[in-house]
C-alpha cells in the first residue's frame, strides 16, 4: 500500500450482514428478539416494521421512532477502530471527503469534522420541523430522545424529528453537491458494503480509470476487483483495515486514536443500557409479542405493498422529472425511479438504505 495518495475518498456504504463498519460496534438489529427492542416496537402498534422510517406513518405516529432512536442515539456506542481510521485519514490530510450511508455518527464520534462528511441518508447529527423545516436545538433534542417523546417546532408546532432520510424523502442536497468528488481523487477506500443502494454505489464508478481504488469487505461486491489497479482486502473490515494501517507504518499511532474513543461516558452509557434492559420481569410477554410480531409481520406484507403504493405515488407526485433525488426511497438495489415514478422493492424489504447495520436477520 505504498502508493497511498495524498487525497483520497473513503466510503463507507452500506454493509452487508455484518460486514460493516458499525455492526462491530455493538449497534443492534432491530429485528432481533434478543435486544427485545423489536418486541417493544411491536407494542407500539406498527402496522409493519419498516413503517418506523415511513414519513407518513411518522406524521401519524412518531412513537415507535423515538423509541427506535433512543436506542441507537449517539453516545451510547463506540466508534470502531474502522472509524478511527478514518479520522487517522483526515489527521494526515489525506482525506477528501467521506461519504457514509451509515445514520450513527460514529465517524464524528471517532473526530472526523462535520464538514469532511457527507451522510448519504443523513444522521442524527441535525435535527428539524418536518413542516417548516426549522432547526431543533440539540440539547432539547437529546432530552426529547431520552424521554422517548416526540418533540414540536417551536416556530409551527409541527413534529420534529432528527435529519434522517426516511422513505419517500429525497437524499440531502450535500450528497448531490459532492457527488463528483471522485473524480479528483488520487485514492479510493471501500469499506463495508454491499455496494447496492443507488446512487451511491455508483460513486466508485466516477473514480478515474488510472486511480486506484481499495475494497476493504467481508466479500467482493460491484465492480470493485474489475479495474488493474483495484487492490481487494478480504475479511472484517476492523482486521483489515489494521492491517492496512501496519503496511502504512500507521498501526501504532490507528490503535492510539482508537483508544482515546473509550471515555468514561460510554462506559457509564452502557450501565445505563443494563439498567434498560433490566424490565426483563418482562421477558417473558416480549418472547411471546416477538413470536407474535414474526407472524403480523408476514400477514402485514399485503399491507405493506399497498403503503407502498400509496407513497409511491406521493413521491412520483413530489418528484415530478427528478429522477435521482428519490432514490433513497426505495430499498436496496435495482431500484430506482422509473418513468412511473418509484419502483419500490417488496421482496426482503428491509432498513439497508437507512439503517445499513440493521440488516434484516428475521427468519
Ligand atoms: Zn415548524
């Protein structure tokens, strides 16, 4: 790796069963009945799991999010050595710009700035009115998460809710401003993903023919590989990024900044998750909700491609002829925006666009 070019662009999309950047983290499935967190969703009357990110069921009931989100808020995590690596990129300079669809805000955790990164599907690092569009501030936002309860603009009482793209809401306007990046890089890393969800996974595309580009995955995906130059790290991302770093002479000083991610906070954060999980004299009625939801959730599939529908024509009508900025309203791969307007996925319907780490393990 010594051709490790002053400018380069990692992304870091979205990983495939546990292959990325965050399930090392600790960052939960949703749909695990082992966290309990899907069984206490089901308690919240969704018609369907993923109606927790429906912008139209949000408006209509923003609990199950604040439920979901209070447990996967910023802080209660650690960055992984992968996000350090990041930040190790950008401490040296080397770093252009880092596209993530991860929502987790790990990489800032790990002190990669704001301005260096572009959340492809947004994060709760913002939050606003879903009507005016007003910002929240943060700290009220941080109590309202906590409380589970769903905050109102302060300017048009409207719901508030952090800068997250949900289904049937277009990708941030910082995606499409830096989306041609690429092009001007000297270096590009991949890192977790299953290169499926456009139009980010077409961002290795724009990188010139002559500039090499770096996959760091638990597998072969896209068309990474298919170029002279392509270099193909195969394995966990964490293990394979350190041993990038060592071919850099960089482990040393990867393992120092990784170390300085462990303050007492998040130690205490995680007493406090013990704490939560402790209404186990529940456990019992969250088994049997979670059986329960495992079997709604096959007969909610009907229902799920008529909602579907339903914001399929919401969106075509708020699109009109813009054919890219929806995508980030369908699931993963082959759809797009057809001329009818969204062509949403139904089969294995999942988070992956949103919540990349929260990859559907339901059997
Ligand atoms: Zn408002």
């Amino acid at each position: 790796m010594s051709y490790l070019a002053l400018r380069c662009t990692s992304t870091n999309f979205s990983p495939k069963s546990g292959a990325g950047i965050s399930t090392s983290a600790g960052i939960p499935d949703f749909r695990s009945p082992e966290t309990g967190l899907y069984a206490n969703l089901a308690r919240l009357n969704l018609p369907h799991a993923e109606a927790v990110f429906d912008i139209s069921f949000f408006r209509q009931n923003p609990f199950p999010f604040y439920t979901l989100a209070n447990e996967l808020y910023p802080g209660k995590y650690r960055p992984t050595i992968t996000h350090s690596f990041i930040y190790l990129l950008h401490k040296k300079s080397f770093l252009l710009k880092h596209f993530t669809q991860n929502i987790d805000c790990l990489d800032r955790e790990a002190g990669v700035p704001d301005d260096m990164i572009i959340e492809a599907h947004g994060s709760f690092a913002k939050q606003g009115c879903i009507d005016c569009q007003a910002p929240y501030p943060d700290d009220l936002m941080h109590q309202a998460i906590e409380h589970k309860d769903p905050p109102h603009c302060q300017k048009c009482d409207g719901l508030v809710k952090p800068a997250i793209v949900f289904f049937g809401e277009a990708l941030p306007a910082a995606f499409h401003a830096n989306r041609d990046l690429p092009r001007q890089a000297d270096l590009c890393i991949v890192i977790g993903t299953s290169l499926t969800v456009q139009p980010f996974a077409s961002l290795p595309s724009f990188v010139p023919e002559e500039v090499p580009r770096v996959l760091i995955n638990l597998e072969q995906v896209g068309g990474l590989g298919s170029r002279p130059d392509d270099v193909l790290l195969l394995g966990d991302c964490d293990g394979q990024v350190k041993k990038l770093a060592e071919a850099c002479g960089w482990l040393e000083e990867l393992e120092e900044l990784w170390r300085k991610t462990a303050p007492r906070e998040v130690k205490e954060l995680g007493k406090e998750k013990k704490v939560q999980t402790k209404e186990e004299s529940m456990e019992e009625e969250i088994e049997k909700l979670t059986r329960e939801v495992g079997t709604s959730l096959n007969l909610a599939k009907e229902h799920d491609v008529a909602t579907r529908k339903e914001l399929e024509k919401e969106a075509g009508r708020h699109l009109g002829g813009e054919t890219e900025k929806a995508v980030s309203t369908d699931g993963p791969a082959q759809s797009g925006i057809s001329e009818k307007g969204l062509s949403m996925k139904s089969e294995d319907d999942d988070l992956e666009h949103v919540f990349p780490h929260l990859k559907s393990n339901l059997s």
